[in-house]
C-alpha cells in the first residue's frame, strides 16, 4: 500500500485478498507487514488452511520462525519442486526477526510459479516499519501481493467492530461497545477474541449483545466506566459522575485518570464542533447536517452518541466548553506531576468533575 493509507483502505484490501483466496486466485508471494498483526495473522492463517489439503500440508507446507532461521535455508526451499502437488508453501512468521532479510529478494526477485511464499512482518514488535527502498520490497510488489495492517484510531473502530460482530451473527448496542472498546482500545485482535467468547457464552437466543452481557461474561463494570461518567456529565448529573470517579479513584490501575481525560477531552470537542455547526446555522444560512453527516463531522461512534450530544449539546455553550477544554489540558499535566499540589490522581480527577460542573452551572 502507498503511503498515507487509511484504515479504509486496509480494511477493503484486506477483504479483497480474503475474496482472492475464497476463489483460490494465489499470489506467488504475500508480504504482509504493518503494526496491527490482526489482519496479518487473518490471511495468513486463511492462506494456510486454503492452498494445500490437510495431505499435501505434511509435503509440501513448512513454517519459519524469523529468530529462529537463516536466509539462506528459506531460499533453498523457496526453489525446491512440491512433492506430489501443484504448490508448496513456505511460510515466514515473525520476519521482523530474520536476519538479513533483504538477502530474501534474490528469489522474489525471480520467483517459480510452483511456490507460494507468505512472509508475516509486525513493524510494532520491531518498532520501526519494513524499509520499503529495498529490492525485496520492490521485487514484492511487482511479484506478489503486499498488504499494509493498520491499527484504527478509536474512532474507526466501530464500523469494523459492528462487522465483526455481524459476521458471528449477532450486533452488539452502544453501551455495550463502549465498554468493550474502553477495556480493550484499538487491539483488534484481543476485540475479536472478546467478541469469540460472548458468542460462545450467551444463550443461542441471544442476538444482541448488551451492556449487561459484558458485565456477566467478560468481567466488566456495566456502571463504572467512561462512557457512564461521560454520560453524567454530559447531563450535568454530579452525583452520579462523583461516585463513578471514587470508584476510579479505588481502582487506579483499571481506570488510569490520563484515560479519562482524554475521554473526556473528546466529549467536549464533540459539543464544540455541534455548537460551531449551530452558528454555522443561524449566522451563515447554512444547513444544519444531518445525523449521518454530523456522525463524521464531530467523529462519533455511532448515531445514538449524536442523539444524546444534540438532546443535551444547549447546556454547553462555547464560553464554558472552552474554559473546560483548558481545564482538561491543565490537569492532563497535574497528572503527569506538573504542580499536582501533592494530590493523587483519585483526588485530582474528583477536583476536575467538580470544575467541570462549576464551569457548565
């Protein structure tokens, strides 16, 4: 992929190899590399399952581990012929690790039709990403398929978090996502593994996944967490957002305050950005957008987030919004020891609220 892609692009990639495979149409060689190992470990696994019959697999299928290898004997299996097949299957993982890797392109460079040559490199357990001026990746891309894995960013991930949860079957409500996504972030390969385990815990009945489904099955408070204390305050309910923050304070580790500010920091940016669309509005003529467009504008998760944010958004003009945005920025430092007073982050996010809903009276 070129530089600049986006999740989008990832994502419609991903699912043309996957289609590609479905209808067994191979590359000769797949370089998947990227710091989301989801997607990477996806084709990898579904090519392994796909070109060879469980037979063939003892002949003509091997598996290298990147630390565990030498160059030098993945290229002589790349040029051998299959034992009683039409393909054999050398399989590279962890190729972040391989020594000399580069030294791999003297056969992608003139690769034989009879091999099918998968190489699996996560740029985040390397911290730095595949060079792309090498003649291996040149030579990869004009030989074969070569896929990007991008990690989304949290507000792209629930298209592919409602897909994941539709292709088991089931959708999953908006509480109930929010929670999941707080407890796991953008991982997507831990999100797939929770949404496994819902589908296998709930009840055959069971089709949409709530709230109260993540609280029994996956061990996560359906009361105490951030989108209920973006909820309280949002409706300006102190109470309820006070007992939600001393439960984050007796429970630091699971709730850390840099988290739920910048949760926070995300909610009032979204009432900022409806207030400006309502000037636009009643100063410019404009057209207030619509649901779905504001759902892109203000980057919500999801049409029932717009409707709460649009229910509540008056009591929230601007002058207060922006004293609470720099509110955020000065405790996001007191956090982080910039003159905290001496206070622990329990007491500092408790001191905030109670800003917070002096700044929105």
């Amino acid at each position: 992929m070129a530089k600049g892609v986006k999740f989008s692009d990832c994502i419609a990639s991903y699912n043309a190899i996957m289609q590609d495979i479905e209808a067994r149409r191979f590359a000769g060689i797949y370089l998947l590399t990227g710091d989301e190992g989801y997607f990477i470990d996806s084709i990898c696994d579904r090519l392994q399952e796909s070109i060879l019959n469980e037979a063939e697999r003892s002949f003509n299928q091997l598996v290298f581990y990147g630390a565990d290898s030498k160059t030098d004997d993945i290229l002589m299996y790349c040029r051998q012929m299959p034992m009683m097949g039409s393909y054999q299957v050398i399989i590279v993982k962890e190729a972040q690790h391989l020594p000399k890797i580069e030294e791999l392109s003297r056969y992608t460079s003139n690769p034989q039709p009879s091999t099918i040559l998968i190489v699996c490199y996560k740029n985040k357990e390397q911290g730095r990403g595949i060079d792309k001026r090498t003649t291996f990746y040149k030579s990869c891309t004009k030989s074969g398929c070569v896929f990007e894995s991008l990690r989304p960013r949290d507000y792209e991930m629930d298209s592919w978090l409602n897909a994941y949860v539709s292709s088991v079957g089931l959708s999953v409500e908006p509480k109930a996502m929010a929670m999941l996504k707080e407890h796991v972030g953008t991982d997507l390969g831990r999100m797939a593994k929770q949404i496994d385990k819902l589908k296998v815990s709930v009840p055959e009945s069971v089709r949409v996944i709530t709230d109260a489904h993540v609280e029994e099955y996956i061990g996560l408070s359906k009361e105490f967490n951030t989108f209920e204390l973006n909820d309280a305050v949002l409706k300006q309910d102190m109470v309820r957002a006070m007992r939600i923050a001393d439960h984050f304070a007796h429970n630091p580790k699971s709730y850390p305050i840099t988290l739920t500010i910048t949760v926070l920091f995300g909610l009032f940016q979204q009432l900022f950005l409806l207030n400006y669309h309502s000037w636009l509005t009643r100063r410019k003529g404009l057209p207030f957008p619509t649901d779905v467009e504001l759902l892109k504008l203000i980057r919500a998760n999801n049409l029932y987030a717009v409707g709460e944010l649009k229910a509540h958004v008056a009591k929230w003009n601007n002058r207060r919004v922006f004293g609470i945005l720099g509110l955020l920025r000065e405790y996001d430092a007191k956090s982080k020891g910039l003159d905290s007073g001496g206070l622990d982050n329990g007491e500092l996010l408790k001191e905030l609220l109670l800003k917070i809903f002096i700044q929105g009276a």
